[in-house]
C-alpha cells in the first residue's frame, strides 16, 4: 500500500462518517465514499471495545493481509474504513477474508 493510498486527515474521516454509506457485516463495518481519484484511499480501525493493543493490532493486520488479497478486484476511486468488531478476536485470517469480502460485495465496491 503506498502512502497515498492511505486515509489520514481528519477532515476526510468526517467527510466519509457524514455523506458516505455503511455496511454491517459480522467481523467488521465498512464505510465508503466516492473521492473522484484515480486511486482507493484506506484505513482500518479498531476501537478499545475491541480489546488490548495486542488484539486491536491483530484485528487491524488481518483486516489489511484480507483486503491485500482482494484489492486487485476493487473499483477504483473509493475512500474505505475498515473498522473491527469485537466478534473479530480470536478469528482466523480465513473468517475474516470472507468477512471483508462479503462486506465489499454488499457495497458494491468490487467489479
């Protein structure tokens, strides 16, 4: 992922949170918005209710290696939010794949 491919401004997370549409899945919510670029902008997120820093930091890895093996089939000019559960503890990178994958054909984000 480069480093504009990431979401980091404030301004953009509000903009998402705001005007953009969610959807619910078992491990994780997914928020999305048009950004009208040639490019996706990502993030993923675990709040405290998630757990310790050590679950927070699994659940945000196993979310980014899910969308890695799943980004070449993306829709260009998105800006995502992945945002973990905590049903997301103690899951398997295979769950949440699906998981991930679900959410993103729900949104209608893949081609």
């Amino acid at each position: 992922m480069l480093k504009k491919e990431i979401l980091r401004r404030k301004e953009d997370f509000s903009a998402i949170y705001r005007k953009g549409k969610s959807v619910p899945d078992r491990y994780i919510v997914l928020f999305y918005r048009k950004n009208g670029l040639s490019y996706n902008r990502i993030s993923f997120l675990a709040s405290k209710k998630v757990g310790n820093s050590v679950q927070r930091n699994r659940a945000k890895r196993l979310m980014r290696e899910s969308y890695r093996h799943i980004c070449t089939q993306l829709s260009s000019g998105y800006d995502i939010i992945f945002i973990a559960r905590n049903s997301i503890n103690g899951r398997k990178c295979q769950e949440v794949s699906r998981s991930v994958s679900g959410a993103l054909k729900k949104a209608g984000v893949l081609k």
